[in-house]
C-alpha cells in the first residue's frame, strides 16, 4: 500500500483510469462517493458487503460476503476470468443510469434540510 496524499480531481481521475479494479472493504460505509467516483472510470468494484454498497455495484462487480484474505483472494481470481472491459463499462453506466450526481447531490440536500 503507498499513500498518495491529496489528489486533484484531475489526478484522482488519471489514477483510476489505470486501474482495473476498485476494492472498497469497509467495515461501515454511508453512501460510497468514492466506489461511484472508480466506477465512472471504468474500474471493477469489488466491495465488502454492508450497508449499501452492494446495491451500488448491483451486477457490475463483486461483493465480498465474508471480510477474509482467502475469500478475498477467492473473489480476485474470479474477476481476472471475467470479461473486465465489459464489467467497466457496466460499471460506469450503472453509475450514471442509477447513481448520477445530480440525484445524489438532491438527496444530500434533502437530508441536510431536515
């Protein structure tokens, strides 16, 4: 793992542009900004599964049903057979047919008047 420190919108962008997969396994996660933000770059999510992260991924990815590096090994074996471009494009359109910012930005709104 390296840390990068703060990325520009523009070299977050780049970043996940050259990568395949995104893997987001919190513990606890409210929305997932982030998995939306890999998976508009066409990146593969592969998500550990609470909140509600799985219906964010719906059929574009993975979800890790148990948090353990076997199953997580499991899960990466299984995407690298998988037919990753079209996953990514899957992925990028899922995000903006179902998840687009201006709804996300709506019901943030929302919440935050009430």
């Amino acid at each position: 793992v390296k840390c990068l420190g703060r990325l520009t919108p523009s070299e977050l962008r780049d970043l996940y542009s050259k990568t395949q997969f995104y893997l987001q396994l919190s513990n606890f996660e409210g929305f997932g900004v982030a998995i939306c933000e890999a998976m508009l770059c066409y990146c593969v999510p592969i998500v550990s599964d609470v909140n509600f992260l799985p219906n964010i991924v719906g059929d574009t990815g993975f979800i890790l049903r148990k948090r353990e590096e076997i199953m997580l090994e499991k899960v990466i074996k299984n995407a690298l057979n998988d037919n990753l471009q079209l996953l990514g494009k899957k992925a990028k359109n899922r995000i903006e047919t179902q998840f687009p910012v201006s709804k996300r930005r709506d019901r943030l709104a929302n919440v935050l008047k009430h």
